[in-house]
C-alpha cells in the first residue's frame, strides 16, 4: 500500500514563503501524475499545480508565478515551493500520486495558514 506523507505545513504572514514536501514510499517514476490539491474550509478540493512522468506542469491560474512543483526521484519526493503567499492561500494541501491505470493515493494533508 503506498504512502504519502506531507510535512511543511505552518502558519505564515502574507508575503510569506513555505516549502511543503511529500515522501512517497514507491518510486514515483511509476506514477503518471503527481500534485499538490487544497481544500479551503466550505470549499471543495482543488488541483494547484500537477506535473506529470514526462515533465508537464499546471498550475491553477491564481498561483502563477508564485509557487513552483519539483520533484526529485532519487528520493522519491515531491515539493511545492510556495511564495508571496495570500489569505486566499490558506487551507489544507494535499499530495496526490495517480497511477496509469487512473487510480489516484492522498497524503493526509498538511494544514497551510496565512495570516493577513
């Protein structure tokens, strides 16, 4: 069974910066897509930024060019640097890793506040 686990979370100023990280305990070249996803209170989960095995990037519209996905392979990782956060930022992030076949495993979440 695949694990996921986030850390990274915090509270920060608006305009602040967190680095939020997820530990796969697969190898993550055998997953198709990974992704960070948030969940603002009374809101439903939306996808912020994905990037697939061949190297494609998305990022939800309101958080270009302020946070960036990476991942590094050799230890099975996948981070979203987040900058010149906002209130509007606040909520918990997820990892997310989707196989070929579709199916899709979720980290617990980490919890993401900015203050304003």
């Amino acid at each position: 069974q695949v694990q996921l686990v986030e850390s990274g979370g915090g509270l920060v100023q608006a305009g602040g910066s967190l680095r939020l990280s997820c530990v796969v305990s697969e190898n993550i070249l055998s997953f198709a897509g990974m992704g960070w996803y948030r969940q603002a209170p009374g809101n439903q989960r939306e996808k912020v930024a994905s990037i697939t095995g061949g190297g494609y990037i998305y990022y939800l519209e309101s958080v270009k060019d302020r946070f960036a996905i990476s991942r590094d392979n050799s230890k099975n990782a996948l981070y979203l640097q987040m900058n010149r956060l906002k209130p509007e930022d606040t909520g918990v992030y997820y990892c997310a890793a989707t196989n070929v076949p579709g199916d899709t495993k979720w980290g617990q979440g980490t919890q993401v506040t900015v203050s304003s």
